[in-house]
C-alpha cells in the first residue's frame, strides 16, 4: 500500500504562512504541518491548529534562527548574549562540529519548544528540525534521548536519495545543482540516523523527498512525485505560504516560492491522480 505524508514546515512563521498551511490543508492535499516554537506568529498558528482538528501537527525543532525558548543561563553554549540562536546553518554546524555546543543544551532547548507547543494542548505527532540540523549525529543523539523522555516515537527521515532528487529535478528541467550536492553530502549520516533511530525506538516514514527542490515544488514536479510513489510510507516536505510584507520582513530565502508551493496543493486534479494510483493520504498519527 501507497501511504503518503505532505508536511508543511514552518508553521508560526508568519500568519501568511500560516493561512497558507491551513488553507493547503482544508482546500488541498496537505496532511501534517510542524509547528516552530520560537517563530514571531507562534499564537496564530496554534489558534488555526486548534480550528483544524484533522491537520496533524508536529514540532519542528529550532537551532538556527530566533530566540531560544529555554533560559539562556541555561544553555550558554547555544545562543549568544542575548539569548540567540546561530544565525545560518553554517555557523550552527561549525560549532557543533566542532564541540563547542554542549548536547545537554541542545537536549534542553528540544525539551523547551516541545513542553510550549504541549502547554498549548497540542500533543505533537512527530519532531523534525529546521534546516534539518538533526541530520548531524550529535544532534540527532539529543533528539532521540528528548523524543523518549518525552514519549513521542515519530520522527523525519531527513535523507533523500540521490535517485529521487535526480528525478524530481529533471521533472523541473534543472540539471545539477547546490541541491543535489547538499543531498549527497547529507546522506553520509544516514547510517548514524538509522542506528540512533533503532537504539531508541524511533520511527520514520521509508522514504523522504522535496529537499533537492525546496521551493520549487509546482504542481508539475508535485504531480511526478506522486506518479512515482512506491509502496510503503514517504513523506514530501514542503513551504506553502502567503507571500506578503511579514514574510519579507522574516529574511526567509523562500518568499514567493512558498505560494507557489501553495498553489500546487491546491491543484484540484491531484485528488484523481492520488486516486490512480491507489495513495492514501496520512498524518504523522497513522504512521505505523
């Protein structure tokens, strides 16, 4: 059986990013979204999560970007003077590369964000990442030790393969590219995600697509990607949003690529082909 996964990332981003999840959601095919504690429409978000009792919502665990939610005499390693994250994913992967984060303040953090988003009575359906830090072993060590403390056993398998994101950037017409290289390099963790991900428990959809065409997955390249679903479980991230000033205001890199991820979610043909090709449509809650 063909089960499928359409998760929204960024969710509390903007309440324009948020719109544009909950519409993809009640007027498309988007099944799951995860939820960023420490985002700027935090409230608005939980507001519409809580009108929208069929999306399932998860919590994408923050280490770039933004203001840590636990104390930040807590977690001096993490976060600057004022209580910061890194500001770019280099910078954070640098550090902790390097030894300079401590993992009892990476576990901290995760135990924050995730205790907000349950003080909301959200109970989350998984955890991901932003920029898919938990892709480092380090980080993915303090995910899963957090992900048992706290009892949630869903987590994002964040490697996809080289051959589907050859394919989906084919679909799109673009040759080689920074993402495909990015993919590449990812995948040499994936060992170490499988062996933490066994040791505690931890269970993912079988396949993950969308990092090769972040903000370029228009309903052509949607529409490949399910025509080309094997059996079992995948999951295919994706940023749908409304494109205003608030979203500008982020410095976020995708802007009007989150509408046009958006509008192929609405595409009102994608329900015929999810039906040739025999998918179901689940959440993080039905992943068995």
């Amino acid at each position: 059986m063909k089960e499928l996964i359409l998760n929204a990332d960024d969710f509390g981003l903007t309440s324009g990013v948020n719109e544009g999840i909950v519409r993809a959601h009640r007027d498309g095919i988007l099944t799951s979204a995860t939820l960023m504690a420490n985002a700027p429409a935090f409230d608005d978000a939980v507001a519409r999560a809580r009108a929208s009792h069929s999306l399932g919502v998860g919590c994408h665990l923050v280490l770039v970007g933004g203001r840590a939610v636990a104390p930040a005499a807590e977690i001096r390693s993490l976060v600057d003077a004022d209580g910061r994250l890194p500001s770019t994913l280099s910078a954070f992967v640098a550090k902790v590369s390097a030894g300079l984060i401590r993992q009892r303040h990476i576990e901290r953090e995760f135990r924050a964000q995730i205790e907000k988003i349950r003080a909301t009575g959200i109970e989350p359906t998984h955890l991901d990442t932003h920029k898919h830090t938990h892709a480092h072993p380090r980080v993915m060590m303090a995910l899963a030790r957090v992900a048992r403390e706290v009892g949630i056993t869903r987590v994002r398998n964040p490697f996809e393969t080289l051959g589907d994101a050859w394919t989906a950037m084919r679909t799109d017409g673009v040759g080689a590219s920074t993402q495909l290289t990015a993919v590449a390099m990812a995948r040499v963790a994936a060992p170490c995600f499988r062996a933490i991900s066994r040791e505690y428990g931890l269970r993912s959809p079988d396949r993950f697509l969308g990092v090769a065409m972040t903000g370029r997955i228009g309903s052509p390249v949607l529409r490949r990607m399910i025509a080309t679903l094997r059996d079992g479980h995948t999951e295919i991230m994706l940023h749908p949003g409304i494109c205003d000033r608030d979203l500008a205001n982020t410095g976020s890199r995708l802007q009007q690529q989150r509408q046009t991820e958006l509008e192929a979610l609405l595409d009102p043909g994608l329900r015929g082909i999810l039906a040739e090709q025999d998918v179901r449509l689940i959440s993080y809650r039905e992943l068995n």
